[in-house]
C-alpha cells in the first residue's frame, strides 16, 4: 500500500474501535486514519486522547444511517480500506430497543457496503462480527467458522444479518470483503454496562454484583489488545471473501469469573479476601440468556499466525490496575461528563 493509504475506522470512539484506532496510528504513520463515529452513549473520544494529536489521525462526527452523508464521505475521501466496528453492541439494550440495533448494525452496514463498492478502486472491507451470531452452545464443542448461524437475541440476529449483507456483496459485486467473528472482550475503556467494567466498578463502590439467573452461563474472555492484533492481521492478510473466528481458549462461568476478580479486587484494595464476594446478587436471568460461547480459533492460528499475548491472569490483572489508575475516567463515565470532551476538543478548533 502506498504512502497515501487511507483506512476508515468506524466506531473508533468505543471500546474495541479506540484500541484499532490507537494500534493502527502507531504501526502504520504513513496511513491517514480516519475515525468516523456518532458518539452514541457508547463512544468516548477520551479514550483516544494520547493519540488523537497524532498528525495521521482525523476524527468525523457522523451516523452510518445517513446514507446520503456516507456517499459523501465516500467520494471526499475515497478511503482504500474500511474497517467497520460502529454498532450497537449491548445485548440488554437490544431487548429494551431493537430497532436501534436493526438501523446501526444493519442499515449503516449496508449504507457503508453501498459506499465501498461505487466507484473503480478496489478497497477491502473488513466487518467486525461477533461469535453471538452463532447462538448457543451445550456443555461441549466449539464454534467453528462451518458453525451454522442460529441468533437469539436481537443484537445477535443484527449482527448476523449484517454478516450476510458482507457476504452478498462479495458473492454479488465482488468487493472485497473479510469477516471475524470475536468472543467476549475485556480491558481497559470497556463500558462499564458490561459484566466485568459493571463488576469492577461495583466491586470499588461497594455495590451490589448483578449475576444473571445462577451465574452458570459460560463466556470465552480475550483481552482486547489481543483482538486488535488479530484485527491487524486478518485487515492485512486475510483472504478476501474469507472469515476468521478469533477467541482465547478460555472460558469461564460467569459466578467463577466473578468470584475470581472479586479475589482480584480485593488484593489490589487491600481489602480482606472474601470482602468483595458478599457484594454477588443473584438476579432475574437476561430473556434468551445464551448458555455458553467458546471459539475454535485454529484457522487464524494456523493460515495468518495469531496468538494471544498474554493469559487470562495476566490480561485481568492489567484490566484491574487500568481501572484502579483510571477512577476518573470510570467516574466521567458513570456521571455523563465524558459527554462533554467532544464539545470542549473538536466544536471551537
Ligand atoms: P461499543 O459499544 O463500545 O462501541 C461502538 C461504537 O460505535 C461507539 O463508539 C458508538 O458511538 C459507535 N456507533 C454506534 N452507532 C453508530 C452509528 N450509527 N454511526 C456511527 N457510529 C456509531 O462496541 P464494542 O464493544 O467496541 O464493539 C465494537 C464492534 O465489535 C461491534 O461491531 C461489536 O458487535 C463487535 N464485537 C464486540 C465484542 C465485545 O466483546 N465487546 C466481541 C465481538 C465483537
Ligand atoms: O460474545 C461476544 C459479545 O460479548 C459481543 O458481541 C457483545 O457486544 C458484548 O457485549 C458481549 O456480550 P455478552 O452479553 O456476552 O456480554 P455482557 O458483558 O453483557 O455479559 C456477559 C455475561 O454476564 C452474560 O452471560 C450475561 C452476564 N451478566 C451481564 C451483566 C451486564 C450478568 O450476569 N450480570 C450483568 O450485570
């Protein structure tokens, strides 16, 4: 790629975007990055702030639903590659509100697909999906990139929606396009809605753990420095056409996840062990609660090479340090101030 290369990134703002954005301004000065994000409750340009002076970054303010405003991004910038993370991601909310979900996941792909293949450049179009597409697995076996697709909740059944459109429009257009399909994410800048942010939050005030049903739900962990290395290579080597599923290895019950980063906490608080696991409530189960997830990753492994860098131990324990040195950004977060740095950094430039 030459010296002018310039990457879309699509939902940089948020948790796993701020990490692709952060890794590709550093591995890559001679692309332009441009971040393109609406800045839903979910996006928080604080999380870029170290680099977002950095002369090959560009932020955009836009919704993928604006079909018309993407055409024109489109034709301003005529981008080589688009790497699409935008998306509503919380799987509660999309029992509370759907069509948020079918309108950003699904028609802001599609508006973004219609854009990508106009014109004579060949650019690929990396969709980032999500092992929940799926659906459930037994007490055994893993999902495999043949696995068939079998959604459960309206998150879910978005995002696989989303995923054959990406695939429509390789087998109808020929555009270039990859797909991976990640479990479970956890580091630092996750939304603290999600269960461990949620949790280590709680945890610091000394509020109440929500466990859904019997806490026996079982998820597969990877740390998100490690998906966006995967993200890298799959951008720049996987086969057009092609999905990668990208996982850890590492599954855990949810009630044992939490019990082991209550223990976490308490070493790091200097709390007596055990302080923390009186905070676990058991709550009403999420509807359609999926039982378990866990990815077979031997084709990313094995045809571009990935691995983890470090184990759940190790990527935990860094989580928990980040939040401990980070209150601040979790207390911007939980009172709604973060909502401001756009205003104070992009609106007077
Ligand atoms: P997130 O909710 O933290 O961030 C989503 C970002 O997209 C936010 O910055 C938000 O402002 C932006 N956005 C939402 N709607 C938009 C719109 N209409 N136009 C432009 N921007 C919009 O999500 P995340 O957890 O970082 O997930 C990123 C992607 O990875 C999603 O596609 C998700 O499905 C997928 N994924 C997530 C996980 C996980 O564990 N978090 C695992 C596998 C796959
Ligand atoms: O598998 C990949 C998916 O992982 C991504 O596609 C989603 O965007 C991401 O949000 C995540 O979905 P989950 O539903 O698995 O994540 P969440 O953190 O919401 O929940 C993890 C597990 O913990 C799940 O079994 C529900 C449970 N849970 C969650 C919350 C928020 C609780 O028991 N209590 C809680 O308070």
């Amino acid at each position: 790629m030459g010296s002018t290369t310039k990457i879309l990134i699509t939902g940089g703002a948020g948790f796993i975007g701020s990490h692709v954005v952060r890794r590709f301004i550093k591995n890559y000065p001679s692309y332009q990055i441009y971040n393109l994000d609406k800045l839903t409750y979910a996006g928080n340009l604080e999380n870029l702030r170290d680099i977002d002076k950095s002369p090959n970054y560009h932020f955009i303010k836009g919704d993928i639903v604006d079909s018309e405003f993407i055409q024109q991004l489109f034709s301003e910038h005529d981008f080589d590659g688009i790497i699409h993370l935008a998306a509503e991601s919380h799987v509660d909310r999309s029992i509370a509100n759907p069509i948020e979900f079918v309108m950003t996941n699904v028609v802001g792909t599609v508006n973004l697909l219609n854009a990508a293949r106009k014109g004579d450049k060949k650019r690929r179009f990396y969709h980032i999906s999500t092992d929940e597409v799926y659906g459930s697995l037994g007490t055994s076996g893993l999902f495999s990139e043949q696995t068939k697709y079998d959604p459960h909740s309206p998150y879910s059944a978005s995002k696989a929606s989303s995923d054959h459109f990406v695939r429509a429009y390789y087998d109808t257009y020929g555009l270039d396009i990859v797909i991976s399909n990640c479990s479970n994410n956890y580091g630092p800048n996750h939304f603290p809605e999600k269960l461990i942010p949620l949790s280590i939050n709680n945890i610091r005030n000394n509020n109440a753990l929500p466990v859904y049903g019997k806490g026996e739900n079982v998820r597969d962990w990877l740390y998100v420095e490690d998906h966006a290395s995967a993200i890298d290579l799959i951008y720049h080597k996987g086969k057009s056409g092609e999905t990668y599923n990208v996982g850890g290895l590492n599954e855990w019950k949810n009630i044992d996840l939490i019990r082991f980063l209550c223990k976490t906490m308490d070493v790091k608080l200097g709390r007596e062990i055990g302080t923390s696991e009186r905070l676990i409530t058991f709550v009403k189960d999420r509807a359609g609660h999926d039982l378990r997830y866990a990815i077979d990753a031997s084709k990313l492994r094995n045809e571009l090479g990935w691995k983890p860098s470090v184990t759940f131990e190790e990527g935990l324990e860094k989580t928990v340090e980040w939040y401990l040195r980070n209150t601040a950004w979790l207390d911007r977060v939980t009172s709604g101030e973060y909502r401001n740095y756009y205003e104070q950094q992009y609106t007077h430039r």
